[in-house]
C-alpha cells in the first residue's frame, strides 16, 4: 500500500485509494497510517475519535470503521490469492496495525532522509545535507493531513511532524549558507521570516545571507522588524545570540565572511 500523510491522506492498494469519505474513518486510517507497523491500541484510537466523551457504544462502532477501512481494502485487492484486507489491517492484541513495506508510506522515507541529512551536517558534509535534506523537504505537498480532521492523538502526530519539517528547513538552509549559496536562498528566507515573524532562527539566516549578499542595511532592517514584534507580542528583546549577530553585521565583523568561504571551500 501506497500511503502519503505529508499533505492531503492518500492510500493506495494497486492503485486504488483505499481513502474513506467519511470523517471517522478518516481519522483512524491516517493515525493507523502515521504509526504503520506499530499497534495502535483500541484506547488510542477511542481518543482519537472521541476525546474524553467516549460513547457506551465505542467498542462495537470503532469495530465497525475498522470492517469499513477492510471492505474498501478487500475492494483494491479484487481478490488477490496472496493477501487479504485483514492480512493488511490486522488485528493485533489490544489494537490494530497497518502492514506496509519499506518505503510505502512517505513519512517514513521523510524522517530516513531527514535523519541521514541531520547526520551529514553534524559531519560537516554540508553538501550532503543539503541534498539530503531537500529531498526529505520535497515530499511535503502541503500542511500533514490537510483534509483530516484531527483529534487529540492525531493533533499532537501533526505537531510533531511540523517540527520535524521546520528543523529539517533550518538544517537545509544552513548547510546552504555553508556552501556559500547565501544569495539564492534570500528570496526563501525572506518568505519564511513573513510566516513566522518571531522565528529567530529564520530571522538569523536572513541577515547572515543578507549580509554575505552586500546588503548589511536590509539585514539590519530584519532584526529590527523581529525585535519591534518580539516587544510588541510579547515584551521580550531578542535573544543574546541574534544580539551578538545584529552587533557583528553593524561592526562589519569578517568573521561573517570567513565563515561562508570556509564552507565554500570545504565544499
């Protein structure tokens, strides 16, 4: 089976979608999907659909989704001698497992790529990380689970994954500015620091490409506009560390162009 969570869910069994129009299913084939070959027990999924007002009927109705989800299996595998629906979505002690192969479902292949990336730049192997790290970047078609509405249990599995893709990004782009790309990746920078105005790892990678661009002045506007928001929202300055950067652009400091040419001809 052919899953994709990192966007819209998809699921496909031989090319067809095996995806339920109906919401509660939905919900449980997507966290079925997220923790694929992993039971997911009963009271996980009761959560999931239901929070704390789990109805008297839950046992007989999740049994009920889950015959759904292997009807609609059963249906793409259009009798296939050597699987059946429940050899797919199993039941296990406790809960139910969704079996795949290696590779079938891209939030698996997005945290192997990520991992690999991660390890590369703490190697210093800058531009394997970048690659890397792209191609795990890549495989996101939109927010995790667009179209699913998501409870408690699936709420904080979106969470973590937008964590996870925010500090592959923040990996990538400093692999980049390693590599000496400070001017290509501005533009991407630029939109980032207007999605998330108070993020000052972005905001650091802003000015720091900025700066190694020729253009100190805009790098310095950039920490202004965090700071005025910082106070603003929240009453707080930045950081030391994006002080400590913010003086090193106004002084001109050369390490900030040693740094990029290190990692240019370590590259």
């Amino acid at each position: 089976m052919d899953i994709q969570v990192l966007g819209p869910l998809t699921a496909r069994k031989h090319g067809v979608s095996v995806v339920p129009t109906a919401a509660k299913p939905r919900q449980i084939l997507a966290l079925l999907a997220l923790q694929a070959d992993r039971v997911v027990t009963v009271p996980a999924l009761m959560e999931e659909i239901w929070g704390e007002d789990i109805p008297r009927s839950a046992a007989t109705t999740l049994q009920t989704y889950i015959l759904q989800l292997r009807r609609k299996i059963a249906a793409a595998l259009d009798g296939d001698p050597l699987q059946q629906a429940k050899d797919v979505l199993v039941t296990q002690h406790g809960g139910y497992l969704l079996q795949v192969r290696p590779g079938q479902v891209d939030v698996q292949e997005f945290d192997r790529l990520a991992a690999a990336g991660r390890a590369a730049h703490e190697a210093g192997d800058h531009r394997a990380a970048s690659e890397l790290l792209g191609r795990a970047l890549n495989m996101w078609r939109g927010p995790a689970l667009v179209d699913v509405r998501v409870g408690g249990v699936l709420e904080l599995e979106v969470l973590r994954l937008e964590e996870d893709r925010m500090a592959a990004l923040e990996r990538r782009i400093g692999a980049d500015l390693q590599l000496g790309r400070h001017a290509e990746i501005v533009p991407e920078l630029r939109v980032l620091v207007a999605k998330h105005p108070m993020h000052e790892n972005f905001c650091a990678q802003l000015m720091t490409a900025l700066h190694r661009s020729g253009s100190a002045w805009r790098a310095l506007e950039a920490y202004q506009r965090l700071r005025t928001t910082l106070i603003e929202e929240l009453g707080l300055e930045p950081s030391p560390r994006l002080q400590r950067l913010h003086q090193a652009v106004l002084n001109a400091d050369p390490e900030l162009d040693l740094a990029a040419e290190r990692g240019v001809r370590a590259g």
